[in-house]
C-alpha cells in the first residue's frame, strides 16, 4: 500500500519503506497546457509544490517531494 495512504488510517503504525529495488514506485507529474484557462496559477502551483516550503509537507504525508536526493547506493 501506498505509504500516504497508510499514514492518516488511525491505528496504523509505519515501519519504514520497503527497499526502492522491491516495491513499485509511483511518480505522479503536473503539467500546464496550451489552452489552460489560468496558466499562470497552474506554473505557480507547479512551482510551489516543487519548492523546499513544501518539502516538508509532502515528506510527512509519505510522499516523496520531486527534487529529493535519491538513494543511489545498491
């Protein structure tokens, strides 16, 4: 299960992840289209959830923000 989902379910207690080798990993993206009706918002959102103010946030929800350093060591 996804760990932001477990997270919120009272009574749950998390552990740790699983190894990135070992579990699937889901990566969800934002983008602006061409014909968006308020493209500005839409690359200040983009902008803000990629931003070290919201580091922290998406981190405690178990979510991985986008410019996190990723474990490399195998």
């Amino acid at each position: 299960q996804q760990v932001s989902e477990l997270l919120p379910v009272p009574g749950v207690t998390f552990v740790g992840k699983l190894p990135d080798d070992m579990q699937y990993i889901t990566r969800f993206a934002g983008a602006v289209t061409q014909k968006a009706d308020h493209p500005e918002q839409g690359k200040a959102l983009l902008a803000f959830l990629s931003s070290p103010q919201a580091a922290s946030v998406i981190t405690a929800t178990g979510l991985t923000p986008v410019n996190a350093p990723r474990d490399t060591a195998r």
